[in-house]
C-alpha cells in the first residue's frame, strides 16, 4: 500500500470555502480517478508561526504503479482546480510505503 499524503496550509480568510471545496468536490473527484482506495483528511494540531490552519490529506493506492498512473492521468488538472485558491494555500506532496498496519482490540 502506498499513501500519498498532501500536506496544505490554508490562509484562514478562504479556510471555510477550502474546507468545504475539499470535502464537496475535490476529494471526491480525486476518488473518482479509481485510483485510490480511501482518503482520510486530518487537521494538524500544531500551530503554524507564519499563521494560517494546516491539514494533511492521505489517500491510499494499492500500489506505486496505481500512484504513478494517477500523477500521469489525473493530477495535473486536478491540481489545476485549487488554482482558485492561489496566494492562499500552500501545499506539499508526500508519497509513504505502508510497512505494517496493526489496530489495537
């Protein structure tokens, strides 16, 4: 399994329209590419010094083959469609290789 997690700081005077992009439109048309098992989106829980609300967002490909067809098919103009919030956010991409998975009782 491979997450590839996105990592975005928000401006917080476009926080709640991002928010709700991400939630109403962007991620599901990033899981509607087929490529991705899941998304699970967090808010990170440190405060930023230059300000602003950070979130990382992973979504999970069964393997680095699905991910690579998802960056040539897809991610481009996927990553187009958060142009609107251009100056505002920041955002930087991380691909991780799920060695063990293990859930308590």
């Amino acid at each position: 399994m491979i997450i590839y997690n996105v990592t975005t700081n928000v401006d917080e005077s476009i926080h709640t329209e991002w928010l709700e992009w991400m939630r109403n439109e962007h991620i599901p048309a990033v899981l509607a590419t087929g490529k991705f098992i899941k998304a699970v989106m967090t808010r990170v829980l440190v405060d930023e010094e230059l300000g602003g609300i950070s979130y990382s967002t992973q979504y999970t490909a069964e393997n680095k083959e699905v991910l690579a067809r998802y960056h040539k098919e897809d991610a481009e103009h996927l990553h187009k469609e958060a142009d609107r919030f251009s100056g505002k956010i920041v955002a930087f991409r991380t691909e991780l290789e799920v060695i063990t998975e293990q859930h308590g009782a």
